[in-house]
C-alpha cells in the first residue's frame, strides 16, 4: 500500500506547484467562446449596449468568429522557436502578453477593427497555448501521473468555456473584457515567480545544474533523488540528434505518430465544437427553446466545466484509447440527435412543441462526450509521442493544423447552415465523428504507463497495445531519431 500511497501523494505535490500554469488555458478557451454572449450585443441597435454604435454585418460576423483561428495558424511558428531556443517558460510567459492587450483592446475599442485586432491577436497567443502548455507539463511530469496532469489543461479550458457564458450576457462588453484581461496578468506574475524551467529544456540545453534543481522544486526530493532521475533523463537525450521535420517522415514510427495525430486534431476540429461554442447563442435562438438562449447557453458552458473534471481520474485509469473510443461515438449520437431535431423544426410539418428539451439535452451530452476524450487526448498523444529533438517541430504542425481546420468550419458554418440546412450540418459534423471512432478502434496506440522510450519502441515495433517493451526494440530506439 505505501508505495500506491506515495505516487498518489507525488502526483498532487507537483500538481500544486503547476496548477497556475493552466491559467494560460483558461485564457486561450475564453477567445473561443468569447464571441457566444458578444454577438447578441454586437447586433444590437441599443448604443449602450453596443460599443460600435451600430448592428455588425453578416461578413464582420464571420471575421470576428474566424480571426481568432487565422491567429491560431501562425502562433505556433513563433512560439515553438522561442520555445526551442529560449525556454518553455519564457515561451509561455510571452503567450499571456497578447492575451492581456487583445482583451484590452476590445475593452476599450469603438470599431470593429480592434475587434479584429484582438481577435487576431488573441488567436496568435491561443495557437502559441496549445503548442506549449501541453509540452510544458508533459516534461515536468512523472511518467506514472502524466496523462493526469496533462488534463488539467482540459479543466481549466473548461473554464476557459464557461465563464463567457456565466459573465458575458450580464456585463458590458467593456468591464467583460477587462475582467477577462486579469486572467493571463495573474498568471503571467504567478508562473514568472514560481515556475521552474522544465528538466528536459535544461537537459537538453547542457545545464545540468539547474536541471537538478528543477527536478528537486517539483518532486519535492533530496539532491540524490533529482541526480537519479537526472540519468533516466540523459539516457533519453543519448538516443537523439537534431532533429528536423523530414525526420518526422522518414522515420517510421514517428511518421505514424504524426498522423495518427493529424487524424485526430482534424476530427476533434470537424466535430464542430468551435464552432458550436462560437455560435451556441444563435443556435438556441434558432430552436425557439422555452428557456433563453443566455440561460440555456449557461447550463451547456457549466456542463463543459463540470464534466471537466471526469477525465483526469480516468485518463491513467482507462487509458487514452478508449477515452477517445467512446468520446467519438458519444458525439455521434449527440450530433445525430441534435440534426434529428432541426429535420424536424425545419424541414417537416411535424410540431417540436414536446421535443424543445432535444437541443439541450443533445448538446449537453455532445459536450460531456467531448470533454471525456477528443477534446484533450491529442494533446496528450501529441505531446507524448514525440521525442524532445523533434517535440517543438510536431507541436506546431499538430496545432497549425487543428486551427486551419478550425477556421474553416467557424468561417464556414453559417455558409453550411444556409446550403445544407442545420439539420445537414450537424449530420455532417456527425459523419465525422463516426469517422474519427472507427480510426480510433483501429490506429490509436496506448500510452498510459509509458515512458518517452517505451512509446518509442512501441511506436518502432507497431505494437500498439503492448505493455511492455522488448530487448528487440530497445536496440532499435538507440540507433537514431
């Protein structure tokens, strides 16, 4: 028993001295849903409520919505080289910047064009978030307690989620994005004061004094205990050179890592989420349900807060695998039933008067199935599957690509909603989720339990499943990445 006891206590100590670093997620969620409360004020007539002094168009709409994922394409190059040559704490700490003047400009902004300005801004610092907040804990963690503290991350972009939803509706766009503002300032003091470098930069970097001291701040250990861990960690960086992108693809393993997670942030994209928490307002405005569009919106931004939670308990339990099985079939059925009701309001005589609970209840259960893998799994794999010589590289490509797919579907759904119907829609962001749960049974490896050179050997060896390593395959990782 004191052995499971003390991994448990190990888990929540370096929990406690990394927790403020989710604070970056927080901001990064809150410019994705931040346009669902801004919108209905945006399109109003009332000045005092509406900051620009008149109704916004369709297409300045579609701008403010999609901005944030054009930013989100290019903010991963910039960070991944500071990250790489500057730091993951610096890189992070520069994330938190455009955070705060993004929300500052739309605070204080009279025209649409600080909108675009921080939704642009904001977007650059968001695809920045989530290439180096998953990195960042990967390497400060434990190989016992690193799928736990990864998906912190996808508590506090739950918070992130909810807080427009609970805040927004009720406050002016100006003390909203203020408030919003504090948020990345709070985090930027507390990380910039308290946050060790993690022992892999520092590794990897030659520094090994400091590297030393890194590990004893977040394990809570003696000089010994950190010099132990010290060689586990430089025996990982022996079987390493430089890398570089066409490594990626040559090598065999990693080139199946890379799609693999490809695959995943593009179906976790084409699940439609960001664009369901762009417009989750306007979607209950459209299905005429007997509670307000605010008040329903409220209830479905705290479900993605509470069902948050869930995963981390389950993530080093269950596995990634399954997680992402069974979160991809949810979402299925949540989208079909959603679709199943638009057929029904718009297309068909049939009166929706006893079914006003279906979009509720569906998005609801869309978004507790979200959060319970796809929404956060990638991130994990990605930040796992990867050796440190090429981790920056696979970051950036993984998170470019997850928000080009994103801007599509944001900059596109009212396009979709017009051609396909928002029955048609939501059956398409259906199909694509069936798609990703058949990929899913058949490509996705497990890595819970794993160390980095255990993944690596079994990604060598295609052994997916496979608990343990073999002799076989260590001899295979020690030649080249």
């Amino acid at each position: 028993m004191y052995p499971v006891f003390r991994l448990k206590v190990s888990g929540l100590g370096i929990l406690k001295k990394i927790t403020f670093v989710d604070l970056l997620a927080t901001s990064g969620d809150i410019t994705l849903s931040w346009t669902s409360p801004v919108y209905p004020k945006l399109y109003s007539n009332d000045t005092s409520i509406n900051p620009l002094g008149k109704p916004i168009t369709e297409d300045e709409d579609g701008w403010i919505g999609s901005l944030v994922t054009i930013g989100a394409m290019i903010g991963p190059l910039p960070y991944s080289f500071i990250s790489e040559h500057f730091g993951r704490k610096i890189s992070l700490l520069c994330i938190a910047i455009p955070h705060a003047v993004a929300y500052l400009s739309m605070a204080f902004g009279k025209s649409v064009y600080f909108y675009y300005f921080g939704r642009l801004f904001g977007g650059i610092a968001v695809g920045g978030g989530y290439t180096i907040l998953p990195m960042y804990i990967a390497e400060v963690s434990q190989d016992s307690n690193r799928g736990m503290l990864s998906q912190t991350l996808n508590v506090f972009w739950a918070i992130g989620n909810f807080l427009p939803y609970a805040i927004g509706p009720f406050i002016s766009i100006m003390w909203f994005n203020i408030i919003l503002a504090c948020i990345p300032a709070t985090f930027f003091i507390l990380f910039s004061l308290l946050a060790p470098e993690t022992p892999y930069y520092l590794v990897g970097k030659n520094e090994i004094e400091k590297a030393e001291k890194s590990l004893m701040l977040l394990r809570s250990i003696s000089k010994e205990g950190a010099q132990k861990e010290l060689e586990h960690i430089k025996l990982h960086f022996k079987k390493e050179e430089d890398g570089h992108f066409l490594d990626i693809i040559r090598n065999r393993g990693l080139r199946k890592a890379f799609i693999i997670c490809i695959i995943l942030i593009i179906a976790q994209e084409l699940s439609g989420f960001c664009a369901i928490t762009f417009y989750l307002q306007p979607i209950f405005d459209a299905a005429e349900t007997s509670l307000s569009s605010d008040i329903s919106a409220l209830i479905v931004g705290f479900t993605i807060f509470a069902s948050s939670f869930i995963i981390p308990f389950l993530i080093d339990r269950l596995g990634r695998r399954i997680l992402t099985i069974c979160s991809c079939a949810g979402m299925f059925v949540a989208l079909d039933i959603l679709g199943a009701f638009f057929f029904l309001k718009d297309k068909t005589s049939v009166s929706v008067d006893s079914l006003l609970w279906m979009p509720i209840f569906s998005l609801i259960f869309f978004i507790i199935s979200f959060n319970f893998g796809i929404g956060s799994v990638p991130w994990t794999l990605g930040s796992e599957l990867f050796p440190s010589n090429v981790k920056h590289i696979s970051s950036s490509a993984l998170s470019s690509s997850c928000w080009i797919t994103s801007f599509m579907v944001t900059k596109f759904f009212n396009n979709m909603n017009d051609t396909m119907g928002r029955a048609g829609t939501f059956w398409f962001f259906a199909g694509c989720c069936l798609a990703a749960t058949i990929f899913s049974i058949i490509f996705v490896p497990e890595t819970k339990g794993k160390s980095f050179v255990e993944i690596q050997d079994m990604l060598q060896n295609g052994s997916h499943h496979k608990k343990d390593t073999d002799s076989e395959g260590q001899e295979t990782i020690k030649k080249r990445f």
